[in-house]
C-alpha cells in the first residue's frame, strides 16, 4: 500500500471508531481494555489491508477485524476495577459462550444477522439463535427500580412502558437535573436512564454525577441524539449508550445487561 492512499484508508477505517470502541468496551467489560484491542484493529487493518478490501461493507470488515484481534489475543475480558465492574465480570463468565458478541452487535451497533455471521465467521442463522439466546438468558435476571431522566414525554412514556413491559419498576421521570437528584434522594433506584440534554439546558451527565455521589454503583444508561458528547476518548466513559432515534430491542437489550451484569441484594425479586 503505498503512502498515497494510506491516509485514504485511515479516514475511511477511523469513521464511526467511537462506535468501535463502545463495542469493545462493553464486551470486554473495561474501557482500557477495549480502547487497547480497538487500537490494534487499527492498525492491523492499516498493516494489511486484505481483512479490509474482502467485505462489500467498510463497518462490517472494522467490526470483523476486531474479532480475529481480540479472539487471536484469547478473547481477554478487562480487569475490573470497581465493584460494578467485578460484578459484571462475574456475570459475563455465566453466559452461553459467542451470546453476548451477538447480541451486542445486534442490539447495540444495529448489525442484522447475515452481518453478524460475516464478523463473527458463522451463519445467519446461527447468529440469531446466539441473539435468542442471550435475550432469553439476560431477561430471566432479577427485575428492579428503575429512574427515568428525559425532558421529552413522548420519549419518557415510551421508555417507561418499555421496561415496565419488562417487568422493571420505575420510580419515576424528571425532566431536570434537580428533579432527578431529588427523586433519587426520595427513592434509590437500580438503573437509571438518563437524556444529556435536559428541560432547563442542565445536564444529565450532572445530574447522574450528583446522583452517583449518593449512590455510587447505580449503572446508568445514557439515550442520547449527541453520542460524540459522551464518546470523546476521556475516562470514564459510560458503558452502555443508546443513539436516539432508538429501537425497542436497542433499549431492551441495554436494560437486560444493565440489570444482568450489576444486579445485587438490593435489586427486587
């Protein structure tokens, strides 16, 4: 590959890379550990383009690199480095083994199953019975109270009767960053859902700090129409963010890991 179309394939391969990375992240289970496998994919597909050029899909082929990465690397998961974190982990080591990188995938970075199959070198249909799978198998976790901040009330209600159709609670919505601290104080929840840009031009990701320094280990969800704001290569970063416009599957699948990896005694049965 000569010098001449190099930064050519670095801009095409580096499109959508906090993407890449929020992948990694949540399949590794830490943000060091994903940033580090997102890098050598990088660089492995700039080394050699073969990987690259053999799918008809730019977004496939960085997703389908990073899995011959990570998997020739022995699929590592992350150390954790919280209680969450360890809690996560433990939960990751129960799965049905290949479920949860297809659920991801699908789920998350909105692969359909023939694109699953090409990344992770199986068939279609093989693919959509990892995701029933992983679906069944997250959704038979305990159920808990959940907190809903979102200034929009056709988006709130919609997320509401999702996880309620769940068999989540909900403790409630606020529709500012006071209102939230406020509801959180009145009632702790589980899982929070939480907008970046709310009602009175505050800010969610104040609000969840604010929260968190009540309640450290309450895993957030972030449903956001300005994911870059989130995604910046700082640390920390959120480990479970939904792009609006969102699906139904988008956020039932981030509420089932939510719950499934950082369920405790805390949670109702």
């Amino acid at each position: 590959m000569t010098s001449d179309t190099t930064p050519d394939l670095a801009s095409v391969i580096g499109t959508n890379l906090p993407y890449l990375r929020r992948y990694a992240r949540a399949l590794t289970g830490s943000q060091e550990t994903g940033d580090r496998y997102a890098a050598a994919t990088l660089e492995a597909i700039l080394e050699d383009t073969h990987i690259f050029e053999a799918t008809e899909s730019p977004k496939v082929a960085r997703f389908h690199a990073f899995h011959l990465v990570w998997a020739s690397a022995g699929a590592p998961l992350g150390e954790p480095d919280s209680r969450l974190s360890q809690r996560a982990q433990d939960h990751m080591s129960r799965l049905t083994p290949n479920t949860r990188e297809a659920l991801l995938l699908h789920a998350i970075e909105g692969f359909h199953h023939e694109e699953i199959g090409a990344i992770m070198q199986i068939d279609a249909a093989e693919a959509a019975e990892l995701i029933e799978i992983a679906q069944r198998e997250m959704a038979n976790s305990v159920a808990g109270r959940i907190m809903v901040i979102e200034d929009e009330a056709i988006i709130a209600m919609d997320i509401v009767a999702i996880v309620r159709e769940m068999g989540h609670g909900v403790t409630g919505i606020a529709r500012t960053r006071t209102e939230a601290v406020a509801l959180a104080a009145k009632e702790r929840p589980d899982l929070i859902l939480a907008d970046i840009q709310l009602a009175d031009n505050s800010s969610g990701i104040d609000a969840v700090n604010d929260i968190r320094k009540q309640f450290e280990d309450i895993p957030v969800i972030f449903v956001t129409a300005f994911p870059e704001r989130l995604l910046t290569g700082k640390r920390p970063e959120p480990a479970f963010l939904i792009t609006k416009p969102y699906s139904e599957d988008q956020v039932r699948s981030a509420v089932s890991q939510a719950m499934f990896f950082s369920s405790t005694e805390t949670l109702s049965a």
